[in-house]
C-alpha cells in the first residue's frame, strides 16, 4: 500500500455509524486498513480468516466488508457469496494481489460491489468504500420510502413530500367539500384529473358520478350531442334518446378537461348551463334540471387565448372561479424517489418480479432530467424500466430521445457533477424550501423531512444556511415554533 499522506486530499464524510470489517490473513494489511479507516473515522474491525470474519458479521452490524481473494481455506469469492446470503445489506469490496481478471469477474458475479487490485493507494480504496456507501445509502433511500409511504405523502393516488403540493392537498381537502367552479392549471402530464378526481372522490359528491371528457378529443361536429345528448330522430342516425356528459354528471362532478379546445359557440351554450344549470336535449325543448359541480382543466395560458379571441371572457370567468395550479415535476424533483417508490409499490409486473431497487446512476439519471412530459413521462420510463429488468434491481433506464433536449433547457453542469456534489446541492435546496415554508421553524421542518431536529440542525449549518434568516423574511406558511 502506498504512502497515505496522499489521503488527506480526499473529502471523505466523516460517519461514526458506517461500521467496516477487513478480511484479510496479511496482518500488515490489516493493520494498514484499520489505521486508514480510523484516521477517516469509520468504525472498523478485522479478521484473519472466513470463519472468524462469519462470527463478527454475526455479532455485529456492518456496513461493508473489505475481503481479500486469496486465504487459506475458504476464499473470499466464498465468503462473499455467504454474505450476499446470509447479510444481504453488507456491501463487498474484493482485494487482490494477482490482478486477475477471472477472479474479479467472478467476485463481482458472486455479489461483490468493487474489487481493487494489489498494490493500491490509500485514495484507491477510500474512493471505492465512498461509492459503495453513496450507492447503498440511495438503494436504502428507496427501500424506505417504498416501505414507508403513508398518508403523510400521499393523498388521493397522488404523492408528494413538496411543500406546494402539501399545501395542495388540503386545498383540495377545502374544496372537495363544496361545489365552487374549479380550473386546474398545468402542464402535460402533471396530474390535473387526478386532482379533479380527488376533489369529487373526497367530497360530498362522492356518491355520484365522475364524468370527464376530453373536449379536444370530440370533434366539434359531435361535441354538442356529445355534452347535451339527443332525442330520437333529432338527427339522421339517432335511432334512440342518448343521455349526455352534463346530464350523466347530474348529483356529481362534471370534468372538461382541455377545455379551452371548446368552440366560441359551444362556451356560449356551456355558459348559459353553468348560469341555469339546466339542459336541452338535441331535438328536444323540454328542460332538464341538473345539479353538478363543474371542474375545468387545461395546459395552456386562458388569459393569452381570451386574449386572442379564442376563448369568450365571460366563459373565462364563469370556469376560473378558484384557479389551482399544479407545478411541473422539475420543480418538484425531490419527489422522483417517491413516486418511483410508490410506482414499484403499486406495479403488478414489478411486484410479480419482485423489483423493489432502483441502482445509483438510474437514479441520478432519474434526478438530473427535467421531465418535459412530467409524471406522465416518468411513470412511461419506469414501465419501460421493469419490463426489461433482471434480477430485483433496475439498473438502466431509457429516457429517450427527450434527454438531449433536457441538457439544452438547464445546461450540461448537472451531468457534469459528481453524483455526491450534485445529491449535495439538492439536499440543500430541498433544505431552503422546507425551511421557507416554515419561517425557519426548526420543530415542524423536521417533522416534514422526517429527521430529529439535532440532524436538521447539522445539516443546516453543513449548506450554510440560517433559519433566522428564513424568519425575518417572512416567507412561507406560519406554523410551530422552534422547540
């Protein structure tokens, strides 16, 4: 092993709870091992052989084991394979002094994580130990939350740890409980019906119908019947009356989704339904009372299309009685672990395979895009991933032709970072954000990211931050005080 001054230009996270076992019968490597591990404060201790190293794995709790090839005996491609069996979540990395390809092949094969060759520098091995850790610490990050998602992250179908999207839910909590017009705003793919469905499902309407159409799938030549219904006779072809959209949606929720796809003629129509809440059939003109609420959705500016002439205004007002606006996933991006959690959760192919990981760089490359097509497009990844996914781990994921695009619209620096530089800035603006919609109240941000407030308050002052400072701006939703 080389000089091991050279390790202290490393930045190598200090952690008292990372516990490693070397296995190695060379008592000088041994040695060399602790005092490097030691110096950089992990806990560590060492056995000469399997068999005593199989009585420590279960004795104590490891992170990681550091495991020479060649012993006498048992070798460490056995040991590894027992250990792969028996104590799952022990990382392995393989020491050997032959350089041979085989036997890294087969360590690797039989679960080893990294292998280094003899002799090495002390940078070598910290540097594999820190990209194995790193790499656990994200698996066990989706072990949890897969394990752990409860009503605290999801509301009605819909996940979230984001404080705008926690506001969210208890709008729509508030609203569902009346029958106030609705318009949902958003982009492609971020979820808009399933806040209207939310909206109906967990409100007093709940036991009547929820009818949506999408008003720019109906050509406009059959919108009309398609929303008022018809008569026999009313036209060539009706051979039978025909209930419509708005007349099925009666003691329910009726969802006009793209709604600014409706004609100029057809929102005059609509606007004396929502004012008279009443209908005619086509071909008829007997009135029909109904009594619904209405929830409106669209993707695009109204104000621009009223503008443009596209949409009447007083349509506009009537639909944008209570605006709800849901932001796009890239400025939520905390939550892609989440959802992806809550996706391998609910999966039937996942949970037939029996995928429940998802491996360090198909999770980076998960977290450094920004989804143009949102959750929609996620969720399409992520059945892409498990269908081609061996084994209960998925390690590649294709996102397609919409990743250059990603590059161009927020620069190349995120690609270019380290997975551990770029993780820290993330953590620090999930940090600023929390603390924002708090006021700096230590007590509740620590309920929220679920850490004990002595965590939250050395992770505060590791990315520099102040919460004094989120105090005095005043920004954010007031809540507890610090404890």
């Amino acid at each position: 092993m080389g000089d091991s001054a050279s390790a202290s230009t490393l930045v190598v996270s200090p952690t008292s709870a990372v516990r490693i076992l070397i296995v190695d019968d060379d008592p000088l490597i041994r040695r060399q091992l602790e005092g490097l591990y030691a110096s950089h404060d992990y806990m560590v201790d060492s056995a000469a052989d399997v068999q005593e190293a199989t009585e420590k794995l279960a004795a104590s709790e490891y992170s990681m084991a550091v495991v020479d090839l060649k012993m006498p005996g048992k070798d460490g491609i056995t040991l590894t394979s027992e250990i792969r069996e028996r104590w799952p979540g022990v990382d392995v990395i393989m020491i050997t002094g032959y350089g041979s390809i085989k036997g890294a092949v087969e360590a690797m094969r039989q679960g080893a994580s990294d292998y280094i060759t003899k002799p090495f520098e002390p940078d070598d091995i910290l540097l594999a130990t820190q990209k194995v850790l790193e790499r656990r610490r994200l698996l066990d990050e989706i072990e949890y939350l897969r394990k752990q998602l409860s009503d605290r992250y999801t509301f009605a179908n819909m996940v979230s740890g984001d404080p705008t999207m926690i506001e969210l839910f208890s709008t729509i909590e508030m609203l569902a409980q009346s029958d106030v017009t609705v318009l949902i705003t958003g982009e492609s793919g971020t979820g808009k019906e399933l806040v209207a469905r939310a909206m109906h499902f967990q409100g007093k309407r709940k036991a009547g119908r929820f009818v949506a159409i999408n008003c720019a799938a109906v050509p406009e030549s059959l919108l009309e019947s398609e929303l008022f219904g018809y008569e026999r006779g009313a036209f060539t072809g009706a051979l039978h009356d025909r209930t419509g959209k708005i007349e099925a949606a009666n003691g329910g929720t009726l969802f006009l989704d793209e709604v600014e796809s409706i004609p100029l003629s057809m929102q005059a129509k609509l606007l004396r339904v929502l004012e008279e809440r009443a209908i005619e059939r086509l071909g008829s003109n007997r009135r029909i009372a109904v009594d619904m609420r209405v929830v409106a959705a669209t993707n695009q500016d109204l104000g621009a299309a009223v503008a443009a002439g596209r949409l009447r205004e007083d349509f506009y007002y009537r639909i944008n009685v209570v605006p709800v606006p849901l932001p796009p996933l890239r400025q939520r991006i905390a939550d892609v672990p989440l959802l992806v959690a809550d996706f391998l959760r609910n999966n039937q192919l996942a949970r037939e395979k029996g995928i429940n990981r998802v491996a360090e760089r198909a999770l980076a490359q998960l977290m450094a895009y920004t989804w143009p097509g949102n959750i929609r497009e996620l969720l399409n990844v992520m059945e892409r991933a498990v269908l081609r996914a061996k084994g209960d781990t998925i390690h590649e994921v294709d996102i397609g032709a919409a990743e250059p695009k990603a590059r161009h619209e927020r620069g190349n620096s995120d690609f270019r970072l380290p997975l551990r530089q770029f993780l820290k800035t993330a953590e620090r603006q999930y940090l600023a954000r929390v603390l924002e919609h708090y006021r700096g109240s230590i007590a509740p941000a620590a309920r929220h990211a679920l850490v004990d407030q002595a965590t939250l308050h050395r992770k505060i002052r590791l990315h520099g931050l102040r919460a004094g400072e989120f105090r005095r701006n005043g920004r954010g939703m007031p809540d507890e005080s610090d404890e």
